[in-house]
C-alpha cells in the first residue's frame, strides 16, 4: 500500500512541475492606459504582421472590458491581421494585446494602438 501511494504522489508532483505541453511562444504588447478624450467608440487595435518566408500561425487577443480573439489565422509572408476591442462605455481604460504564434516568434512582429472613435492612434505599442 505504501508503494502505491509513494508512486501516486511522485505522478503527481512530477505532473504538477511538468511545463504545459501547449504552451506557445507569445508576444506581449501594453499595457496603455487611455484617460483623456475617451469616449464611446475608442477601440484597442491589436496588428501582427509575418515578416519571414514562411506562413506562420497566429492567434491575436485584445484584452479590453472583455476579450476579443482572431484566429488562429495563418499568415503568408507579408500577411497581417488586425484584432479590435472597443470601448463601449466611454470611461477611461487599459488594455493589451497577447500573440500567439505556432512555430516560434521570430519572424512575427506585433504592435497595440489605442485608436480613438476617429481612428487616430493615441499610444503605440510594440510586442515583445
């Protein structure tokens, strides 16, 4: 019986201090806080674009009042995808933009923009 339970608590730390197995290189950009001229319609633009050879595959979130994904989007050398949270209530706000990226970083650049209801970036970001 003391075998059983030794072995059951080895699996179970070695489970508990194993790295996730799905984990993803990711890219992180922000936070940005916008708290002047806010108003209803101020959105947080998330912009990823592959800058290698090869197609690459990409899932973007804008963390905003809630979380809004794109993808998984594969990209062509050269292509981008853009996600967008707005800001609905028109108060003050803080958001980031979080990049996954199946098969490595390296070659995928990502920035967040604070856009205002005109479009106008307010505060640029780039990943990292």
């Amino acid at each position: 019986m003391k075998s059983v339970r030794f072995h059951s608590i080895l699996a179970a730390l070695v489970l508990a201090w194993a790295p996730a197995a799905h984990a993803l290189p990711t890219l992180i950009a922000g936070p940005a806080s916008i708290s002047h001229d806010v108003a209803a319609g101020n959105r947080l633009a998330c912009s990823v674009v592959n800058v290698g050879a090869k197609d690459v595959e990409v899932t973007v979130t804008a963390f905003l009042e809630d979380t809004s994904v794109t993808g998984p989007s594969v990209l062509a050398p050269g292509g981008f995808v853009v996600a967008f949270n707005e800001n609905s209530a028109g108060f003050p706000f803080t958001g980031h933009c979080e990049v996954e990226v199946k098969g490595g970083k390296k070659n995928v650049r990502a920035s967040l923009c604070a856009l205002d209801q005109d479009g106008n970036c307010r505060a640029a970001l780039p990943a990292q």
